[in-house]
C-alpha cells in the first residue's frame, strides 16, 4: 500500500469509494471535493495495487484559516491500521503548516478519542453526529 497526496485527478475514484461505504448517502460532491484538493494540503489517497481504497479530504476553515476540517475520510478495508495512516499524515501537514488543530464529525468518535481528539459538540440529522477536535500547542 502506498499513500500520497491526492488530487484532482482522484475526485471520481473518491466519489467512488464514498458510494461503496456509503451507498444510501451523496454527500460526497465532486465539486466540493474538487475545490478542496485546489488548495493541495491536508488530503491524501491510499492506492493499494494502482487503485484508491482509501482518502482523507481536509481543507481549512473559511474565516480565521486556524483549524482545518477533515470534510471526508473513508476506506474499502478496515481494521488495517489505513484510517489511522491517513489521519497521521493529515496531522503532520497541519503541524508542519502550524494550524491551530483539526476538527471533523463522525458517526465513530472512538476512532478519534484514540488519537487525542476531544468531544465539542453533538448534532442529530437523521443520525447522531459527533463533533471532535484537536488542538496542537507550538512552544
């Protein structure tokens, strides 16, 4: 498996996997996914075999440009450590460029609470919705 930065090439095959995961959901816009990768931080693909099975989209905030937010993280295969790769290159970029943190929502806050993140909010739109965040500390 190899990991890299994605790009705007990539948005289909992203586009994909989120159907595969997700098949009752299209949340995941291509134009979305294409104005993020614009930026070129904060977001990479896992290819296993020449094929995406995994990406991470991140962009920073609209206003103030300190936090970033992980918009889409998603994997064909789980339990294989790939999350928690995509998540540790997301985290390196945003110390390296000296964001504030990180923030995302997720249906699955124990994947986060295991890295650090805290809870900071809850929605329920169809489903319960956590909000998680991590903050970094530059001395």
């Amino acid at each position: 498996m190899k990991t890299r930065k994605a790009t705007k090439e990539d948005v289909e095959e992203i586009v994909k996997i989120s159907k595969n995961i997700f098949p009752d959901t299209d949340w995941v816009n291509p134009k979305k996914l294409s104005r993020c990768l614009e930026e070129g931080k904060y977001s990479f693909v896992v290819e296993e075999n020449g094929k995406i099975i995994a990406a991470v989209i991140a962009e920073t905030d609209e206003e103030e440009q300190e936090l970033v937010y992980i918009q889409y993280m998603g994997a064909t295969k789980r339990g294989q450590g790939i999350g928690t790769e995509l998540l540790k290159r997301v985290e390196e970029e945003v110390k390296e460029h000296k964001k504030k943190g990180i923030m995302t929502d997720t249906e699955n806050p124990r994947f986060y609470l295991k890295y650090g993140y805290k809870v900071c909010g809850f929605l329920y739109y169809g489903e319960d919705v956590t909000f998680v965040v991590k903050e970094f500390n530059y001395k």
